[in-house]
C-alpha cells in the first residue's frame, strides 16, 4: 500500500513538472489558435460620453503610524 501512495506522489509530482515546463510557456491548454479573420468594430461600440475611468477598492486596514 505504502508503495503505491508513493508512486502515486512521484508520477502527480512529475507530471507537475512536465506540465509547468511544457505546457505552461505555450498556453497550449488555456487558449487555442488564432483565428484568421480580422477585427471588426461593433457599430456604436467606440468611447463616448458614459466612458467610466478605474475603479479603485480599497481592502484591508491601516494598523499603526504616527
């Protein structure tokens, strides 16, 4: 049984590494290729008036100071 666990560990470690030394740096499993069409703009999807600026969220607190 204890051999079995051990296996288990070494071939998820393994894989582990293989997966974050291959497969990671291309993005081969997160994205897919290309398309080859161009990019059209939606009609009316250009910056106009109710463009909004960064929104900021403060989390957390302030422990100290003078």
């Amino acid at each position: 049984m204890e051999g079995i666990v051990k296996g288990l560990m070494v071939a998820c470690i393994g894989l582990s590494c293989y997966s974050l030394a291959v497969w990671a740096p291309r993005g081969s499993i997160l994205t897919r290729p290309a398309s080859p069409e161009p990019v059209r703009a939606s009609p009316g999807a250009g910056p106009g008036p109710h463009t909004r600026g960064p929104r900021y969220v403060f989390v957390g607190g302030f422990i100290g100071g003078k």
